[in-house]
C-alpha cells in the first residue's frame, strides 16, 4: 500500500450549509456536487475532500455503522504565510458562518494558528508554520516540532 | 481562504502501533516522529497525515475538549488501479494488523472498494475508482457518481 491518500470524506449533516459556506462564503469551487449526497472539493494536487451526508455515509460502511451528524477526532490544516494571514482568514471564515473555537494565538509547534468549525462542526486549523516547506516535487520538509 | 488542505491531524490513541502497522507492517516512511506525541507521514504533494496522541489532539483545541481515542465519521481513501489490486492492499492492511470492515466489493460509484481499520480504529477505504482521473498538474477529474 502506497503513501497515499486521494480522498478525506467526512460525515456531513447539511449539505446546504456545505454550499452556503465553502461555494458563497469562501469562494471554492466543487468538482463534483450530487444534491442531497455528496460534494466533492479539490484541496490538492490529486487530493479531494468529500463532505458526505451523514447517513449515506453510515450506509456506505455498512449496516450497524452508527450515523454521526460530524467527524471528530480530526482536523483539516490550511498553511499560510504569516500570523497576520492566519487572522485573515479565520475572519474570512467567521463573516463566512463559521465558529471560531481557538482563536488566533502563538502555536506549540513554534508558529501561531487558530482553529474554526465549519457550519457542520468540521475542524480546521488555520497554521503559519515557519518549519513548513515544499520542495517542487512537492515534497515536504518540516523543522523542529518545538524552536 | 484558498481551497488548500495542507494537514490532515487525527486523534490516536497508541503510537507504538502506528509504528508497527504503518512503518513496519505497510513500509511507510516517517517523515517525522515525536515520541509519546505525534508521527507525520507525507501522503501526497505537499499534505502530511498527523496520527497525534489523543490526550495532545485534545489539549492543543483547547480546555473542555473531550479526549476521543480514535477519529469518528472521517475516512481516509487510497486509490489503486485495478479490483484485484483492491483486495491485495486489504489483505496486505489485514496481515499488517489491520481490521477488517468492508471486504472488498462493488461499490455505489460504479468501482469496487473495501475498509479496514488501522490499530487505533482510523477508517480507510481502498478503492478502484474507474472514473478517477488525474492530469499532470494534480487537477482531478471524476467520472459520474454511478454508472
């Protein structure tokens, strides 16, 4: 098994809200947008972010898989630039619909980040992260976790 | 915010089997590896997957965040290219210490795709996505959702 990952799916309660925030609030672009089922987002080079509902999710797994209205245990990171970045967008997201739950602030890992949830209680951080380094290929390099 | 995931962080409750699964069981390399709290593995042009000790997820979104085990309503996808290629990586997962949870079978995409579980009950799905398409600057296509 390769390293790979080319899908994230997560469990999703209101795909309406998927659209008012992500389509209208933030300005993305869906690949794929099946009503009442799935909205597929390109979040990199081959990589898609799948916000499923909630109960076709369930059922995917299989029967006895219980339905949850949203992931937990997992966040989704978006990098920028700078502190200031960083900010900006969790701004962006809040005039956006979403609820800012760590907001801006110096990070453990020597940079400075805030988390939001998006209007189905999905987590991302928002990180400036002065270790984080891309090489052409595409390869990361990280720094030290703390400096 | 531009349509980016840079990280994708999900709560882990026992590292060493990370490890064994991951790095010893799939021949994953690390790309780094803070013991007792995190290990980054890249798995795509520039985007890491973070397996974070659950205690450190939970304390680093803050006080009253619940300690979870294991990520809930998230799923993890690997694509490869053919059915048979699907149940080899299950059962290469399998004998590495996965569980298995949907054996490999026709999937409502019009492909064929099965899930296990890692150690610490992350989801993966394996998938054979007839309609999965990436051109050489990362830009994915998709095929219709059924066919």
């Amino acid at each position: 098994m390769e390293q790979r990952v080319h899908f994230i799916t997560v469990a999703t309660r209101d795909l309406d809200a998927v659209r008012r925030f992500y389509v209208d609030g933030l300005g993305w672009t869906a690949t794929m947008d099946v009503p009442d089922e799935i909205l597929f987002f390109q979040v990199g080079p081959g990589v898609m972010l799948g916000l499923f509902d909630a109960e076709a999710f369930a059922a995917d797994l299989g029967a006895g898989t219980p339905v949850l209205p949203a992931p937990v245990g997992c966040t989704l990171s978006h990098n920028v630039e700078s502190p200031a970045e960083v900010d900006r967008v969790l701004e962006q997201a809040a005039t956006a619909g979403a609820t800012i739950v760590k907001p801006g602030q110096h990070a453990a890992f020597g940079g400075y980040h805030g988390h939001f949830a998006d209007p189905n209680e999905l987590l991302w951080e928002v990180a400036y992260n002065p270790g984080w380094q891309v090489a052409e290929d595409g390869r990361v390099t990280l720094g030290p976790a703390d400096e």
